[in-house]
C-alpha cells in the first residue's frame, strides 16, 4: 500500500429479503404480531365457572341454582371425589366476541334483592370480561327462593370424617 493518503475499507453486503426491506434492518418473520396469529375460543363451560364464582363471591347471595338443581347438586357434593359444581345456576351463551349469562340465584333474608342483583352484575361482567376479553352483553338474574334463617342448609356438612 503506498502513502498517499488512501484508505480501502471492505464492506460485507447483506442481502435483505422483501419482508425486510424498509423495517430498519429488524427481521420479522411471519406476517406481524405475534399476537394476532391464530385464533383463541373460549367455551360456554369456561365463562359459567367464572361467572358462577363472581356471583358467589357478593354479599347477600346464598347459592346458586333453583331448588332441584340444589337438591341434586347437594347429593353429587357428598359423592367421594366430586368437587363442588361452581357452574350450578350459570348458563352463558359465548360467541365470537361477546357472551350471555343467566343466572339463578338464592339471597339472604334481609338483604335488598336489587342491590344483591347489581353487585352481581357488576363483579359477573367485570370478572368475566377481564379473564376472557369477550364483552358482556347482558346478565339475567332470576331470583329463585330466599334464605330464611331458620331454614336449614340444604348442603348440610357430612357427618362423616
């Protein structure tokens, strides 16, 4: 090399694919965010125990579900090995985005039936529509029976060990 003030420099080229070109030198493979591939469903049986949960969780509500249903459900929760059904009283209709629940419920005496129905509501669509993203389009609440004090539980606790 002589002295007269030149300078070589080398240079690798990078071959850019179309997808490529024009992103600033970051790759991306597959056709956008990640998060748009694909599709998520969420079952009918997903959004009845959420919302069957919420609903329990407000003060003033006793239990779900009608007399029979409670019945019945009282004799499965004794059997070995079954677990308590949170979908009892809870029937949702999920769509693409959007669902619908219909509830039944059991309030305590004394309580102010139409405040127990709008708590409800509010933690139902408010629990369901964060854990799942579908909007809540509506929330029936059919009060079944009231809890009197003296009554006895229907679900008694066993008096086995």
């Amino acid at each position: 090399m002589t002295d007269t003030g030149e300078r070589t420099t080398s240079q690798t080229l990078v071959k850019e694919s179309p997808d490529e070109a024009g992103t600033g030198g970051t790759a991306r493979r597959g056709g956008g965010d990640p998060a748009t591939r694909g599709r998520t469903s969420i079952s009918d049986g997903v959004v009845e125990k959420i919302a069957g949960l919420a609903a329990r969780d407000v003060v003033g509500v006793h239990a779900m579900g009608g007399g029979l249903a409670r019945t019945f459900g009282a004799v499965r929760d004794r059997v070995p090995g079954s677990s308590k059904a949170v979908t009892r009283g809870v029937k949702a209709e999920v769509g693409e985005v959007q669902t619908a629940l219909d509830l039944e419920i059991v309030v305590d005496y004394g309580v102010s039936i139409a405040d127990v129905a709008r708590d409800v509501r509010e933690n139902v669509v408010a629990a369901v529509e964060r854990m799942t993203g579908l909007e809540v389009v509506e929330v029936n609440i059919a009060v079944s029976d009231v809890k009197l004090p003296d009554d006895e539980d229907d679900e008694q606790p066993s008096r086995l060990q």
